[in-house]
C-alpha cells in the first residue's frame, strides 16, 4: 500500500478518525432528523392552521364568542367583530365537534380515540413502532374539529402522531431495523411537540422520558433533540419566535417560600390523583357502558362541555388564554384576592371534568394543555392565598403559576424533567428553578402508583421492546413449575452396590439420579459421568455403592424461576435438576432438564420480539 506523504494524513487515517467519532452514525441521524424534523413541523403548522380557523368560524364568528388567547398566540384569521353572544352556538359546537370527531376515528381508524401519546407508547414497546399510515391523517382531522370547536382537549397527542406517524413509514420505506424505526418514532413525535408548543428541549426529553415510569429511552435522545430543533425552526419561520406565555421580566426567589411551594405540590399531587380517576373512570364506567354506538359518544361529552360553558366559559377549548391571566393579568377577567383564589381552583376542577368528558368519551385530542392548564391554576389559587397572608414573602403570585404548571403535569404523567423545561421554555422564564425541582420531587414521588398514560412501562427491563436485551428478565417470569417433565422419579439408596447403579442409569433416558439417605431424605446426585468413572476401575466398581459417586445436592422448586435455576445449572454444570415439593428438600416431583430452560427462554424471546402479549394473541398495529 502506498504510503502518505509525511505530516498528509492518508485515507485511511480519515477513515479511522471517523470511526473512532461515530461520524457515519451521526451524519446518518442528521439526514434523517432533518428530514422528520422538517414534514414534522409543516405537519404542526398545518394543525396549528386549521384549529385556528375552525375555532375562527365556529367560536369567533359563529358564537361572538372567541376563547381568550395567551399573550403568544393569536388568531391568524383576524379579529372578531362585536355581537351579542350566540349561547346556542356555544352550547352546540363542542357537540357537533364531538360528532364530526367520533365519526372520522370509528370510522376509518379506531385506534386513533382518545389522547393519543398512549397509543404512540405502545407502538414503540409493542409493536416495533409501527404506525398504520392512516391514522395521522385521521388522528389530525379529528383532533382540528374537537379542539377547534371547543373541546377540552390539548395539541401534544395529535401532533405527535403526525411526526410519529411519518417517522414509521419512512424508517418502514427504508427497511430499517426495529430499532431504527422506534428512534425515528420518537423523533418524528418530538419534532411535533417541540413545534406547535415551541419548545424543542423540552420536546426531546418529554419523548425521552414518557415511555417510561421511572426510566429514559436514552437512545432516542440524539434523534429527537435533532429532529426538535428541526421542526422548531420550521415552525417559527412561519409563525415568527417567542414564548406562548408572557410573564414578568424576573422572579425573585426567597428560601422562605419553599414550604409553601411544597404545600402546594401536595395538593396538587392530590388533585393529580383525582384528575387520573375521574379521567380513567369516566371513561370506564360511564361511557364505555352506554349502549350507544361508539361514534356518537363523544358528542354527548361535547355537549356537557357546552352545558357547562354556558356558566363557565373557561369550560370550552384548553383555556390557556386564562392560564395567561393568572401569569400575568391583561384583560382582568379574573378577580384578585381570595375571590381570585377560588375562581382559578374552581377552573382546575373545571377542566378536570371537561378534559374528562371530551377525550374519555371516545374524542380525538391532548391532555397535556389541559393538565397545564389544571396544574397553574391550582399554583394560582395557592400564589393568590399565600399573596395575600404572606405579601412580604409572596410578591409575585405568577411563580406559583409556573411552579404549578410544571410540576402537576410532571407527576400525573410521570415526567418530571421534561415537564420542568417545558414549562421554562414556555414562559421564556427559567428563574424559579429551585422551587420548580422541590415540587416536581413531591408530586412526582406521592403520585409513584399513578399515571395519566397507561401504557407506560416500569423501566426499560420491562419493555418488550427491549425484552431480548435482558436474558434473566425474560427467565423471572417464568416458574419452574410449568416447566419441568412431571414423570415420576425414583430416586437411588445410597447404599445401592454400583452394578445396580449402572443398570439403572443405563436403562432410562434420565441423566442424573438423585440419592436418598436411610431415612429417604435427599443427600446427593448421581451423574452418568461419574459413573462411568467408577465403571473403569474395576476394583473400586465391585466395592463402590452409590453414596460414594454421589455430587453435592443441587435442587429447585417448582415455584422458583427460570432465573433461579439457570444460576443452579451454571454453579453445578448438572444436566438436570430435581424438581422437589419445598424449599432445602422434600419429596421429588419431576426433573427439569437444561435443555427444556433454553427452549423456553427460546419461545419467550420469541414473543417479545414479535409483539405477542401476555394471552398469546398477537397484537395488532398501534396507533
């Protein structure tokens, strides 16, 4: 091979540098981040579109009653003119939203009911990330005329399933690996979020975090933070920079203040407790025992939003207008003092309710601006009260808005980092760190047995997506008890002469004996190699009983795991292993072969890689 001139670098010098930085790799994610980023982001300004201007016709100008926008946002459609509100429009348009929505889903894609980011988590641990590519398309239409039209329901869901969604078909396009399509997935989701919310951070690690309940999707972290950005940048090119929320230029913080944060945070734990019930159980044991078609339930929810809105305007749409009212007060549309406490933790409730009614009953749409919303009112109240007992120690009520925002949603969906840097990202204020890791550590641990998403998973041990990863995960759920071969054992006496020994163990397929003392209690093993070593020293075969060529006892029971008894079969190298009835010994009940564990360990390996759930059914393509 030629060599390089001296102080060139050849091309196999590059070729090394290369590999050593994984350059490939990430040259690799950069096209393909850019690429989900940019459909993601197009995919969010088109939703962003259309809610818009359904919400337009439908509340604005159908209804002279257009929902108040946060400081960031606007309607793209211009304003309203003045008119006397229409209140039968207000009441009819989230039931015509609900039916519009249940017809488009039950019709075309089942699946796609409800918030959405359940779904998107079982296709990545269930279904190799497999998206139909209809149910986007689908899941977006739906989620526009249920949130347009004044629905109790958020973005993220949706929105994500549009990225998700063209993140599935494009790694199924290129043939890639499970692996592959899962991360691009995730990427296409965070891309999604990260744009219509315009927070690319927390975006990346929301979707980094959510698949789990206490674990991270490490891996995904570099194709979602690409493709955020991506979609970010997408979007802001059309809709211009800046925060949805607008705050106060700087939040000061006292230590004093951290008890109260941390009375809040039980309290919304306790709330966030309620909202999971009311949610899961509206869902559950009201409309999902109505005996009505699927299609037409979600109207009846709409309808009781629109009932409601005729008391509570706060009822209809996410209500961030109000959210940003608590922050920081434009319109004065919400009293101050104590009045003003209980009217933002009358709305917490409100749309715990409504967000219940909307999506549970079978609605296409979100619940994280819901929960943000639910989560800031509740800061709110206690921001307000605290004010006014504490007004030295409490100046600025607005903190407790964003404290709460962050850290009730971070507890209900288990998500307590990413939930912190939305909400930074949101308000464009990152001052109140401390107070936001105290509250989002309270929530987080009260509500460790809840989530809002059902579908998340422990840790990544538990995940089917990475199931083949963890050889000992896969044998722990497995007992030795159906198992083992059940046939009858007969066990030799220790002082069997070993002519009989061998005419025992060479007349049965079985390879190892159990011994048993002289009171029929289990002393040792008997292998056929060591037979055989006793078989050629011929003196020694005619004095020799079984006791003497008997192994160190090595046994399992039958409700130990397969876990437990690859750890045996490793320390002994036996073949086989006596099954017994209890614990350090007992009566013989079977044997259980090494090679029945491996083809076990074979069939469960199997059905983690394939998608089959715990009946045996394969389970068919996510959402």
């Amino acid at each position: 091979m030629r060599k390089g001139l001296p102080g060139i670098p050849t091309l196999a010098d590059l070729g090394a540098f290369a590999r050593l930085f994984e350059f490939r790799a990430v040259s690799r994610w950069v096209g393909l981040g850019l690429v989900i980023g940019v459909v993601a982001g197009l995919g969010a300004a088109a939703f962003y579109v259309g809610m818009d201007w359904i919400r337009h016709t439908m509340l604005g100008v159908g209804a002279h009653m257009p929902p108040l926008e946060p400081h960031g946002e606007h309607s793209l459609f211009g304003e309203v003119p003045p008119g006397e509100v229409r209140k039968w429009v207000m009441v009819l348009s989230p039931a015509l939203g609900g039916l519009i929505s249940g017809l488009i889903v039950f019709r075309f894609a089942p699946e796609a009911e409800g918030h959405g980011t359940d779904a998107l988590i079982e296709s990545f641990h269930r279904h190799g990330g497999r998206i139909r590519p209809r149910v986007p398309i689908v899941k977006a239409l739906a989620s526009v005329v249920l949130i347009g039209t004044g629905g109790s329901a958020g973005r993220e869901g949706p929105i994500a399933q549009i990225g998700a969604g063209f993140g599935s078909v494009l790694g199924s396009a290129l043939k890639l690996s499970a692996r592959e399509r899962r991360l691009m997935l995730i990427a296409g989701a965070a891309g999604g979020i990260g744009a219509i919310f315009r927070t690319p951070l927390g975006a990346a690690l929301f979707l980094v975090e959510v698949l789990y309940k206490d674990d991270f999707e490490v891996d995904a972290l570099v194709p979602a933070v690409l493709s955020s950005v991506v979609a970010y940048s997408v979007f802001t090119m059309l809709f211009g920079e800046g925060t949805i929320f607008v705050t106060e230029k700087h939040y000061s913080f006292d230590p004093r203040q951290l008890p109260l944060y941390m009375v809040m945070a039980v309290f919304a734990a306790l709330v966030g407790w309620i909202y999971i019930k009311v949610f899961y159980g509206m869902r559950d044991r009201v409309f999902h025992k109505l005996k009505m078609p699927n299609t037409i339930k979600p109207m009846f929810g709409g309808l009781a939003v629109g009932l409601l809105a005729l008391a509570a305007p706060q009822a209809l749409g996410a209500s961030y207008g109000w959210l940003q009212e608590a922050l920081l007060p434009r319109h004065h549309v919400l009293p101050i003092g104590w009045i003003g406490a209980g009217t933002m933790l009358g709305i917490a409730l409100l749309k715990v309710l409504t967000t219940s009614l909307s999506v549970s009953s079978g609605g296409s749409g979100g619940v994280f601006g819901p929960s943000v919303v639910v989560g800031g009112m509740i800061g709110g109240a206690f921001g307000f009260a605290f004010h006014e007992w504490f007004p030295h120690v409490v100046p600025q009520p607005g903190a407790f808005v964003i404290v709460g925002m962050a850290c009730f949603f971070g507890g209900v969906a288990h998500v307590p980092i990413s939930s912190l840097v939305m909400a930074s990202e949101m308000t464009g204020s990152y001052d109140l760190l401390v107070p936001l890791m105290l509250a989002e550590v309270v929530t987080f641990t009260l509500l460790r047995r809840f989530t809002l998403y059902e579908k998340q998973v422990g840790t990544r041990r538990d995940s089917p997506a990475h199931g083949a990863e963890y050889v000992l995960d896969l044998l722990q759920h497995v007992r030795v008890g159906t198992v083992f071969d059940k046939q009858p054992v007969k066990p030799l006496p220790a002082s069997t002469p070993l002519a009989e020994v061998l005419r025992v163990t060479t007349g049965c397929n079985q390879t190892v004996f159990p011994v048993v003392g002289p009171r029929g209690e289990l002393s040792g093993i008997v292998t056929l190699d060591t037979v055989r070593a006793f078989f050629f020293d011929e003196e020694m075969g005619k004095l020799a009983i079984a006791a003497d060529c008997a192994m160190p006892l090595v046994t399992v029971t039958q409700e130990d795991t397969l876990a437990v008894a690859l750890e045996r079969f490793a320390s002994s190298h036996y073949p086989e292993l006596p099954v017994v009835d209890s614990e350090g010994g007992g009566e013989i009940v079977g044997m259980l072969s090494y090679e029945q564990l491996l083809h076990t360990y074979s069939q469960e390996l199997v059905r983690r890689r394939s998608g089959i759930d715990e009946s045996g059914v394969e389970s068919k393509p996510a959402a």
